[in-house]
C-alpha cells in the first residue's frame, strides 16, 4: 500500500475513535451530571473527518439525537467525507 494511502486511512481510523469516544464520554459525563464536552467540539471532530465514528456514537448511545444541528451537520460531514475519498479514489486510479 502507499504510504499515503496508508497515512490517511490511519488518520480518517483514528479520528473516528476519537469522535466515537467522545461520544461516549459526554453521554456518560451527561448521565452523571458532569462538566460535559462543548457541542462545538464535537462538530469540529465530526467536521475534520470524524462523521462516520460519531454518527455510529449517536446512534449506539442514543447521544444529541434530538438536537438538529446534530441531526444535519453530522451526517452532512459524513456525505462530504464520502464524497472526497470517492474523489480522491478516482484521481489515484486515474492519475497513477
């Protein structure tokens, strides 16, 4: 595999993590009634490639399932990712 093809599946893997374990954090923190993580914060792990872990977050903890911008900016990120690995997919193919 090539390294760059290598550095950005291991970067897009450990984004998700993070996002999916922040997840987890701010609904257990909820639960407990703890200091809970900002919203903003968990966009921006959704938005620099986080999408698909904290998507499957959401749904698994049944985490700002209610809250709108979730509902749009998350699987929004999620279908832009989509969208530039396809691109990114085809121009590897094509140029390389």
């Amino acid at each position: 595999m090539h390294p760059i093809v290598l550095t950005i599946l291991i970067y897009l893997i450990a984004v998700n993590l993070v996002a999916f374990f922040l997840c987890y954090t701010d609904k257990r923190r909820a639960q407990k009634d703890r200091w809970r993580i900002p919203e903003a914060t968990l966009l921006l792990w959704s938005g620099i490639g986080g999408a698909f872990g904290f998507l499957i977050g959401m749904r698994r903890f049944h985490h700002k399932t209610r809250h709108l911008k979730f509902q749009i900016l998350v699987p929004l990120f999620m279908v832009l990712w989509a969208a530039l690995i396809i691109l990114m997919i085809y121009l590897w193919i094509r140029f390389f």
